[in-house]
C-alpha cells in the first residue's frame, strides 16, 4: 500500500475562486507528478518535479501550477477556477526508476 | 507526449492468456518500460516494468523484444477482475497515452 495522499476527495467550487489541491506522500520519493482526466478520457500529464525546486510542465497546457517547497508536497494551484478546469485530477510518485504510485484523486467540479 | 503505441480494445476469453502488444521505437537506452492498469477512474495500479530483460511477478509477464522497440504484457489466466484500460509507459517523465482497454468476456 502506498502512502501517497491527495486533499480533498472531492470538491464543488464557484467560479473564479482560488484552490489548491493538496498531495502529500511519506516515502520519500524525488519524483511527483500531476495529471488531468476528464471520465473516459486518457490521463494527461500536467505537472512533474524531479526533487526540491524543481517543477516542469507536462503535454497538457494547463492554467495551474506547481511548488515543491518540500520533498513530501506538490500542491497544485488554480488562481481562478472556470467550469473547464472540471476534472479529475490525479498525483503520483516515485523514487529513481523504480514505478510511480498513485493517490485517490480528486474530483473537481466548478460550477 | 507519449511515446507508445498500443491497439485502443482486446477482447480475451476468461482463463486465457491476454496477450498486450505495445509499440515504443523511439525509446532512449536508458527509459524503462512500464506497465499500469485503471479500473473505471481509480488510480492507475503498477503492474510491471523492466529495462531490457524479460520480467514477471505475481500478477503478469513483460517480454521486451531484443531491439527495445516493442513489448508485450501477459496475464497468464485473464479473469473477469482484470478487465481494464492498460497503459504502457516508454519514458522518464511518465506519459500516459491512450492504452488498450481490455475486455475478459466469460
């Protein structure tokens, strides 16, 4: 079993506020990752980090962004949320080339 | 963007071997070939990867051709809990693409 956790499970937001989508994991893992996936659709990647201070931008132009402040958290923040950020937004990790492990998602609605 | 190519559906009878081509040509010597599953939109579980050698653990096969430019995932005896969408990954950053979503029929 993974440690990997995202905060909230679910979340129904008005249009144009701030969030910030929270993922923590407590094995140390240098890589994190962010991706989007719409129901039925591909998962697209939208944010990774290879360690601390380090972030880059995935295949998927995304209105988000990133910190990794500490090895342990890789929020993911939207300054303004619209209707087409509704999604589901999944965090993984992982330690060198070993395989990445996923937390529970967080479903995203804006309304 | 994702470097992989794999066939969008499968069907495969229950009890049999479900066989998943995927094609990765342009993979580096030195990225990895993983292999993940997600059922309806839980997190993609890992199933297997490997560099260059063929490998297996308690849930699947992965034969990874000489050249490197092509894989196969095998489930030895495919049950109805194992109908998925699979993805393979052929690179350091992680790319998801479209995967082979596989129907087990009874």
């Amino acid at each position: 079993e993974a440690d990997i956790y995202q905060t909230p499970r679910y979340l129904v937001i008005g249009t144009g506020k701030k969030i910030t989508l929270e993922c923590s994991q407590t094995m140390g893992h240098d890589k994190m990752y962010w991706y989007q996936q719409d129901p039925g659709m591909e998962l697209h990647l939208i944010h990774y980090s290879y360690g601390v201070n380090s972030t880059e931008k995935g295949d998927l132009s995304s209105e988000s962004t990133v910190s990794r402040i500490r090895t342990e958290h890789f929020p993911l923040t939207l300054e303004s949320a619209r209707p087409s950020h509704t999604s589901q937004y999944l965090c993984a990790s992982g330690l060198g080339n070993t395989e990445a492990f996923f937390g529970q998602g967080t479903r995203l609605t804006v309304v | 963007d994702a470097k992989t190519t794999q066939p969008p559906s499968m069907d495969c009878a229950e009890g049999r071997a479900a066989n998943l081509p995927c094609n990765h040509s342009t993979i580096s010597g030195n990225e990895y070939v993983y292999w993940y599953r997600q059922i309806h939109s839980q997190g993609p579980q890992y199933i297997i990867h490997g560099l260059k050698n063929n490998e297996t653990n308690e849930m699947a096969s992965l034969i990874i051709t000489e050249d490197r430019k092509s894989s196969t995932l095998i489930l030895p005896h495919a049950t109805l809990r194992d109908t998925a969408v699979y993805y393979c990954i052929a690179d350091n950053q992680f790319y998801f693409g479209t995967g082979t979503s596989l129907t087990v029929i009874p």
